[in-house]
C-alpha cells in the first residue's frame, strides 16, 4: 500500500525527523487558508497523488501570496495525473535549499536484508541516478536484527556531507528513518530530497512509504491511513472479497485460481492472439460466494466479451466453483459466453453441477484458453 | 531418489489442530508420509486421529520422537516465530506454507537460519512432493507419479498444472518442490537445481519461474556454469503490467527490471528450453530424457 507524501511526512515527524510544517487541502479556500497559517510567505502547492513524475504533469507549484496558492490549488485539484484524480493537495512552505540529497531504505530481495541507500544526488528521481551515475549511490546492507546502528549512519552520512555538524545530523536522521521504516512495517522509505538550509539545518522536504500489505493486519493505524478514493473501485471491492484483481485493457475476463496460474492464462490468451482484460486470482479454499464476487467483477468491465474460468483443484474444489457460478448466473444475467476449464478436486461433481443448467465444462486449459479467444473475438455473440 | 524429503523422513506439523493442518495432515498420512508428531500450544497430550501425539512446543516434540523435518500450517503473524521455533528445536528442514508472511520478519529469521544450518523452504509455498515416498505440504498426491524429472516453481496451481500434464503422459517425478511467491524466501531456484544436479535419479530438471525479482536470471547463469543436466524452463506473466503486485508479493515488475522478456533472454543464452506454453512441458522434456 502506497501513502500519501502528507502521510508519509506525518510518520516522519512522528519520528523525530525535521519535516517543515505543511497542511492538507481539499478545496482553493482551503488552501488559502492553510497558506496564511504557515504564514511564511512564499508555499508550494503539491498534488497527492500516487503517481511518479508530479512536478512534469503540472502537479506541483509555488505561490506568492495565500490568494496565489487558492489559484494555484484550484489548477491542481482539476488535474488527473496519469488516470488519478487530484483530490488533496498539500500546502507547505518553500524552502530555501543549499543542496539536496538522497535517503532511503528498502527490503533487498537479493541480500534478503534492509538495505540503506544514500547519494548526494537528490531531488531527482533516484532509479534515473542509479541508471545514469550509480557511482553517486552508496548501499549498506543492515542486519535486521540489530538495526542500523551509530557508526554505519555516521558512514553513510560522510558520503553527503563534509562538514561533522551536518554530518551529525543527516546520521540521526538515518537512524530515525530506519525505525520509521520498521515501524511502518515499510517496504520501501524515503526522503528525496533531503536538503540543507541557509541556517545549517538538514530538513526531509518530501517523503515517501510504500506499506508491506502483509503488515497491515497487525498495523490498524497504519491500514486507517488507506485512501480507497485513490484506488480503482474494482480492485477495491475484489479485496473486499478476498480476491487479488487487477484491471488490464483487453477483452478476455479471466478467473483463476492461483497467481502462478492465473499469470500463465493470461499470457496463453496473448498467445492465441487475445488480450487478457484483466488478472483475478480467487485464492485457495474457494466458497462459492467468492465466485459470484469475482463474476461481478469481471462482467462489470464493459470491455469483457468472453469470460475464462481456469481452475486446478487441489485445496480448490471444482464442486465450489461450479456451485458459485450457478449460483451468480440466478443472481443476475451474465451477458457474455462463459468458458468454463476445470479440473482436479470434485470435477465430476462440478461437471454435474454445470450440466444441471445447461453448461458446459472442459478439462484442458489450452483447448479453453483457444475457445474463450475465438469467441471474444466474435465480439462475444455465439458460445 | 530424490530430493530435500524421502522415506526416512520423520514429520512434525506445526499447526496440526487448525483447519488447514489438520485436512493437510490427513492427507499426508494418507500417501505415507511418517507424521510423527503434532505441535498446539495447549493440546500436549493429546492424539491426533488418536495416533499422531501433540506436543505444547517444538522441542518436547522434537526429543521425543527424532523428527528431522518440520511443515507450518500457523496464521501468517504466527508463522515466523513457529519458524525460530523450529529451527531451535533441531530439526534440519522447516516447510512454511503461511501465506501473507510480513517480509521485514524474513530478514530477522534468515540470518537466524544460516547460522543454525537449518533449510527453509517458503513461505508462502505448497511444499513439496517425492512422489512414492513422501509429501509435505499439500500438492495433490494423485497427479505425481515416481520418475525421472526434477520439479522446482515458484508457484502453487501452474505447478499441478504442469506435473499434472507429465503424468498425463507418463512421464514421472523424482521430486517437485514449490519455492514460494514471496520476494525472500528460504530456498531458491539455485539450491534445488544443485540438489538435483546431485541426485542420481533426476535425468532432467523443469523451472517454473515468474517475473519480479532476479532469482531466474542468476539461476540461469548457474545453469550454463554447474548443471549437466538438461533444463527446461517457463516464465509467467508475460502480460502483466509494470508495478503490479500479480498475487504473489514477489511478482511485481520495478521500474523496468524483473520481465518475463529478461528473464527468457537468460533462460534461452543458458541453453534452457523454453516453454511457450504450459502443456509444451512435455514435448521439451521427452526430447531430453
């Protein structure tokens, strides 16, 4: 789960790192007023959005005066930043800079440990340094169960800064960072950029945490912090009922069981020449009424023009999912062809099941994989 | 032969009074598998099936009956802890099938792990499979048959998918092992492709892989370095689009590293056989037997 900056910075604060002052608006008097509390003159006026590359799409900009920043914010809040309407923005006030760096921490998957990250060239997107400049990246690998510790932020901070002061302060700042990063249960922390002010003080200027969605069941306060209005409604509500769905653009609904699975299918409809409309995963131990959650889904999608049930029982029953999909197709009318492959656990039953109301089941999943194809093709009009 | 698991191995399940652990140990007892001991905090001294005893803690279960091997069936919260627990009580092979395991708990328990020399395989995982002799975990004893291939996928239902296609045509297994769907996970595709490498009655070796990560590109690399045997090799998610999460928390497309396109690249300049599509498995691995 991503957070917003305004959040991301709040957990920042919460840890003891300096975060200049900064407030949430939703509406151009909102920010106005926020404008005139902060009281320091010029702000910048930021997009909340979970999208990379806001500054180039016009998501962020500096105002003068708190009647600027209304102006400014009602710009803002008209935009749609990569299909993601701009509903927050955040006003904070703009900074004078020195000079910027980099600080970060993710979860390595090669090293299987935290690894801090650090380079004096911020305020740029970091994966574009590391492409261009890596020699401008210094890594730690740090032992999780002792943290990062005193002398390894100190040498990390040695490779921004020359002066001990700042040093001293980017290096508490690491160690903060880190914990924030655990506290979170984060996969991935950062501040970018991390500046130095005229007065010698090193301040994170953005932030940004990506949650661990594994950690949110024991993080009641960090799962309060999801913004559903961000996310899309289909994807909302397949995690409602327990199931992984992510929209693509194609015409091909699939519903799998298995990730593993459902990524193969998928890839098999775009070898037969189709395009998958989407990857939904129903999980293991299916109950019927996850079926009928997933069928919802997938037919909501206007560009669906076949629908693909691809299912390998083992914990899965084939029984269950039969089941659902007579139960979904009472429930309301499915207006495209159903495909139906199953196999495994309880297939007669389910064979049975379906050709009590006249449907038909396979058992091979390229041969379904082919028909499912060959019938969105023929815009979905004849099983 | 086989690898990781075979007749002597000796089964304590952690978790075995659960919903999920005890239909899974049914199962496993069922295809002859030794379940010599159970472990429920609070149920010490009881049977389970009045046969299998139940222990408070890994390490009465582990001194009283010599079990070498360990499967978790605990809630994903639980499931590291069971994990340290298992590892501190001896036994040498711990199989965590918990899904949603948090990924900063791995990285606490790995280093634990290399320290005490003790395998894991998972999370997130369906275990694994020597058809014949044992299972642990819960891959569907019916669709293996004993044979010549080694398995190793980082999936659970494209795995039966694709053993399911070689018994089909009467093409055996000498062990199938699922890795897990996890970005840190216990054993890697270079642990079981050295573990067949070394196991006599394994003739050919099949990868299922997936994007994110890259654990099949340095799988491949050690392929051309160290495998003598022919390998053939699958990648999914061809079709997924960059920074998704596909279901598993491992597979996911940063930036522009971890595609499937990569990933084939490498397979196909290790000299592996790339399948195009799951049931080609078969065509591929008779050619090489």
């Amino acid at each position: 789960m991503n957070l917003h900056e305004y959040q991301a910075r709040e957990l920042l604060r919460r840890a003891g790192i300096p975060v200049p002052p900064g407030e949430v608006a939703t509406t151009p008097a909102e920010a106005k007023a926020a404008a005139e509390r902060i009281g320091t003159g010029k702000v910048v006026v930021k997009a909340q959005v979970h999208a990379g590359g806001r500054g180039k799409a016009g998501g962020v900009k500096l105002a003068d005066t708190p009647e600027q920043a209304a102006d400014v914010a009602s710009k803002i809040l008209a935009l749609t930043i990569k299909g993601l309407r701009v509903e927050k923005v955040l006003i904070a006030p703009a900074a004078q800079i020195v000079s910027e760096a980099y600080i970060g921490v993710i979860v390595d998957r090669a090293s299987q440990s935290p690894v801090m990250m650090v380079s004096p060239a911020g305020g740029i997107d970091i994966e574009e340094v590391a492409a261009k400049t890596p020699e401008k990246i210094f890594r730690m690998r740090v032992d999780a169960r002792y943290g990062l510790l005193s002398h390894q932020a100190m040498e990390l901070a040695f490779h921004l800064y020359t002066d001990v002061a700042l040093v001293r302060q980017a290096a508490d700042i690491l160690q903060k960072l880190y914990r924030a990063f655990v506290d979170a249960g984060a996969s991935l922390a950062e501040i970018n950029p991390l500046v130095v002010t005229p007065k010698n003080e090193v301040v994170a200027l953005d932030a940004k945490i990506v949650v661990d969605d594994n950690e949110l069941e024991r993080k009641p306060a960090i799962e309060a912090l999801r913004d559903v209005s961000s996310e899309n409604p289909s994807e909302v509500k397949a995690r409602d009922a327990n199931l992984t769905y992510i929209k693509l653009d194609g015409n091909v609904g699939c519903i799998v069981n298995g990730a593993g699975l459902a990524m193969a299918t998928m890839d098999l409809v775009k070898y037969y020449g189709g395009e998958p409309a989407n990857f939904l995963d129903i999980g293991g131990s299916s109950n019927p009424d996850k079926v009928v959650a997933a069928l919802q889904i997938v037919t909501a999608d206007p560009n669906v023009k076949a629908i693909l049930f691809n299912i390998f029982g083992g914990i899965t029953r084939c029984d269950d999912v039969a089941n659902g999909i007579v139960a979904a197709t009472k429930q309301f009318t499915v207006k495209v062809p159903i495909v139906i492959r199953l196999t495994g656990t309880n297939e007669q039953e389910a064979v049975r099941i379906l050709e009590g109301v006249g449907m038909k089941a396979m058992t091979d999943m390229d041969l379904a994989v082919q028909k499912a194809v060959e019938v969105a093709k023929k815009g979905g009009a004849a099983a | 032969m086989s690898i990781f698991i075979n007749n002597d191995t000796k089964l304590v399940v952690q978790g075995i009074t659960g919903r999920d652990g005890s239909f899974h140990t049914k199962q496993m007892i069922a295809y002859g598998t030794k379940v010599v001991a159970g472990v429920t905090p609070g149920k010490g001294g009881q049977k389970f099936e009045n046969t299998v005893p139940i222990f408070n803690t890994m390490a009465e279960a582990v001194a009283a009956t010599g079990a070498n091997t360990s499967v978790i069936y605990v809630p994903a919260r639980f499931a590291v802890d069971a994990v340290f627990e298992a590892a501190d009580a001896g036994v040498k092979l711990v199989v965590c099938i918990s899904e949603g395991v948090p990924v900063l708990d791995m990285t606490r328990v790995m280093p634990f792990l290399k320290e005490k020399g003790v395998r894991l395989i998972g999370p997130n995982c369906p275990g694994l499979i020597s058809p014949g002799q044992a299972k642990v975990g819960i891959i569907p004893g019916q669709i293996c048959i004993p044979g010549p291939v080694g398995l190793v996928s980082r999936s659970g239902t494209l795995t039966y998918e694709v053993v399911y296609q070689l018994t089909r045509a009467k093409i055996g297994q000498t062990t199938c092992v699922g890795i897990g769907g996890d970005p840190i996970i216990g054993t890697n595709f270079i642990d079981c492709l050295q573990a067949f490498q070394d196991d006599p009655a394994t003739k050919a070796i099949v990868m299922m892989g997936e994007i994110g990560g890259t654990d099949e590109q340095n799988a491949a690399a050690f392929v051309k370095a160290k495998v003598k045997k022919p390998v053939v090799g699958f990648i999914a998610g061809q079709t997924a689009p960059p920074g998704r999460r596909m279901g598993h928390a491992g597979a996911i497309i940063s930036g522009s590293s971890g595609t499937a396109a990569e990933k084939i690249a490498a397979f196909e300049a290790a000299g592996i056989a790339v399948m195009k599509r799951p049931m080609d498995v078969v065509e591929l691995v008779k050619a090489r037997l």
